[in-house]
C-alpha cells in the first residue's frame, strides 16, 4: 500500500478513536454511565473540554471524506507521488494535533493546524489536476 493509502487507513482509525476522548469525560461525572446508557431525554452538563471533543471529533468526520476522495483518486488515476504521500501525512498529523488542541481549548492555534491540515488536501488535489 502507498504512503497515501496509510495514511487514509491512519485517519480513519483516528476518527474511530477520538470519541473515545469525549466518553471518558463522560463516565468521570457523578451519574454519566447511568446518563449513556439511559434514554438521554435530559441534556447532561459535562465540562467544556467534552463539548470541544464531540466538536472535534464531528470536524473531523468533515474532513475525512474530502480527504478519502482526494485520496482514492490520486491512488486510482495513477497520481500518486511524493508529493500526495506528503500532503497525506500532513493532513494526518495536523489532525491529530487539531484533536488535542481542540480539546485543550486553545482557539487560534487551532485554526492554524486546520489550516495545515487542508493545505494538505491542496497538495494533493494539485496533484491530481496537474
């Protein structure tokens, strides 16, 4: 498999994963487990790091089928290079770090890692058009 098509799996994976984040802070509040697996009629206060994970995770689901697409057709129309598998593991650890940062709370840095991560998917598009 390329670099590219790891990298996808990679991401993936990572998707899966960051709910994870969201549910241990659930479970830590007094009454969360009876909350989730519950009828979840009432809203549950959680802190504001919980709310920023569900957030993260829900961008992250945004991002994944663009990036999937921009994949798949690099890796299909035979453009696949250095250039992809790099704009691919970009996007990969950008999201990543986006996640953590996220969650921490940290607004302005984070709008700059999404930004790393999209430029690239630019530079595998770019690929694919050239």
């Amino acid at each position: 498999m390329t670099i590219d098509l790891w990298m996808l799996v990679a991401s993936a994976l990572w998707c899966l994963t960051i709910p994870a984040i969201s549910v241990s802070g659930l479970l830590a509040q007094p009454g969360g487990s009876a909350w989730g697996f519950g009828n979840r009629a009432e809203p549950f206060p959680v802190p504001a790091w919980v709310g920023r994970a569900r957030r993260a995770h829900a961008n992250m689901i945004e991002n994944l089928a663009p990036f999937a697409c921009l994949v798949v057709a690099a890796y299909l129309g035979g453009k696949a290079n250095g250039t992809t598998a790099l704009g691919a593991e970009i996007f990969f650890f950008a999201r990543v770090a986006y996640t953590f940062i996220y969650v921490a709370g940290i607004p302005v840095l984070r709008t700059l890692v999404f930004g790393v991560a999209t430029a690239g998917m630019v530079m595998i598009a770019t690929q694919i058009l050239h």
